[in-house]
C-alpha cells in the first residue's frame, strides 16, 4: 500500500510559518511514501527540496498567487486548484490512498499505525473516503480530537469523483459536498493528526489575518473591498473561546510536539492563550439534554 500526501504551502519566510515549517516537511516525509508539496509563493526555496526523492516540488506561474504592485494576493480558488493539481499527480504516480495536510499539523507517532490501519480498512471495503481527525496543540497544552475533514481519498478506486473542496470533498458527478464536522472525537484521539496553534507572534497573526481576510469576508459578502482592521483583543478573544471549548488530553507529547516546543520564542501567542485557558463548564442540565439527544438519536439510528 502506497500514501500519497498533499501539503500546500505559502510563503515560508512569515506568517509564522518561517519557525516551524521544517519540522512539519520532515514529520509528513517520514510517514508518506511520495509527498506532494505544492507552493503558492515563488518566495521559498526549490533547493530544499530536490534531493529528496520521496518529494515532488510544485512551483511555477501557473501555482502562484496573483500579485498587485508587488504583493502577493491570497486566493482559495488557487489553493484548491493546486491542491486538486497535487490530487491528480499522485494518482498519476500510482498511489492507493491520498491525504491532505496543511504546512501548521503534522502527524503525531502514536497515530502513525492507526491512520494507516484506517486507510486499509478504507480500500478493503472499497470505500471512496475516509476521515481524518484532528486535535490542537497550544504550546504545552494538547486536546481532544474535536474536528474531522474527510480529507483520505481512496485513489485505488479508478475514477473515484471525489475531489477536494474547502474544508470538504465533492463528488464530481453529483456535487455533492462531504464537509468538515465537529464535535466529542476523543474516542479518535488515537489515530488524530496534531494542528498546531500560536507559535507565532502578534504581528505574524497580524500579518496572516491581513494577507487572507479579504477573501474570507468575500465569502460572505461579495460587495466587501476592504478588510476590517485587525484588532488583537478581538482576535485573541475569538480564539479563547474557541479554546475554551476544548478539553485537555493528558497525553505526552511525541517527538514532533517536543520540538516545536522547544522553539517556543517569550514572545509567541501560545503563552498568552495558555495562560488565559478556563475551560468552560457544561452545567448539569446541558449534561442531561446531550444525554436525552444522543439517546434519541442513537433510538431512530438503530430502529429496525
């Protein structure tokens, strides 16, 4: 059995990709048989990547971004373009299954044997999808697996129609989308791939935010031409909620965790979201209406 991986990749000089970003190749290389890394910069560079020959780098005219007066403008169009682009080369190469990563999550050892104990099962019952589960890393803080993507294409089905969409595949034939989901995954915790948050600083958060948050608002609002201004407490705000949502997994941290965290600047917005995380308590009322909702869906699900 052959794994493919698709790894889309920006510019890797900022944003707060330039501390880690090694890390993350090197991880996805180790587990993948070939890895397709796809870049929409011509800002990195090709010579780290040529003498590996479990690598096909993807840098041209046709994978960068736009630019206007000299700057690089961040278009999802093009990202998934090149993300399908990167599909269809490890087809071409033979693989049997294709996972999508991004260039911030990695894939932890304790889950190595699991995902492909995963992807197997998948092409045995000739299934045209698989998920792949996530679980956040904030600095010395690992959680529970609380997102899915189905991201694991079973590429030994000839002319499986799935192709990547964002946050989601879709079936060519059919348009319909498989999306993103979240909730209780704990269960998955095993077999997650790690995402990893705020080992940056604020005026990297800045710039990433200014970078893609015109595109983002045109999703919701076509009309919009100018991007809000970026306000960190805002920002920070929003992502605490997010995090204080989240439940702790007590769980040593592997190899690739290890290292992050030992690249940790003072100055990195991970020790702020640490020091701020209260999570958020589920009162006993909520407990007993999840408990009466799972049980009645699990009642309609199992009737005969």
């Amino acid at each position: 059995m052959k794994i493919g991986i698709i790894l889309p990749i920006g510019d890797l000089n900022k944003y707060g990709y330039q501390y880690n970003s090694d890390l993350v190749i090197k991880n996805l290389e180790n587990f993948a048989d070939k890895l397709v890394i796809i870049s929409s910069s011509p800002n990195n560079d090709a010579k780290l990547f040529q003498d590996n020959k479990k690598i096909i780098y993807i840098s041209n005219d046709k994978t960068w971004f736009d630019k206007e007066n000299d700057t690089e403008i961040f278009s999802y169009t093009k990202l998934l373009l090149n993300i399908n682009l990167g599909l269809d080369i490890l087809k071409k190469e033979g693989v049997d299954a294709v996972v999508q990563i991004h260039i911030n999550q990695f894939i932890p050892s304790l889950s190595w044997k699991n995902i492909l104990e995963k992807i197997t099962k998948m092409i045995n019952k000739g299934e045209h999808y698989s998920w792949l589960h996530k679980k956040y890393q904030c600095g010395e803080m690992l959680f529970n697996s609380d997102v899915k993507v189905p991201w694991i294409i079973n590429t030994s089905i000839k002319n499986n129609p799935y192709i990547y969409g964002p946050d989601a595949i879709i079936n060519t034939l059919t348009q319909k989308e498989i999306r993103i989901g979240n909730g209780n995954f704990k269960k998955f915790n095993n077999e997650s791939i790690v995402d990893v948050f705020g080992e940056y600083t604020k005026k990297d958060a800045e710039d990433l935010y200014e970078f893609t948050q015109l595109q983002t608002t045109k999703l919701a609002d076509k009309e919009v031409t100018a991007i809000p201004h970026f306000d960190y407490s805002n920002w920070l705000k929003y992502y605490m909620h997010k995090f204080n949502n989240k439940t702790l997994l007590k769980e040593t941290m592997d190899q690739t965790s290890e290292q992050i965290l030992s690249r940790r600047k003072a100055n990195f917005v991970s020790f702020e979201i640490e020091k701020k995380y209260s999570p958020n308590k589920i009162s006993l009322p909520s407990k007993v209406l999840r408990y009466i909702k799972f049980m009645f869906i699990h009642k309609y699900l199992t009737k005969k």
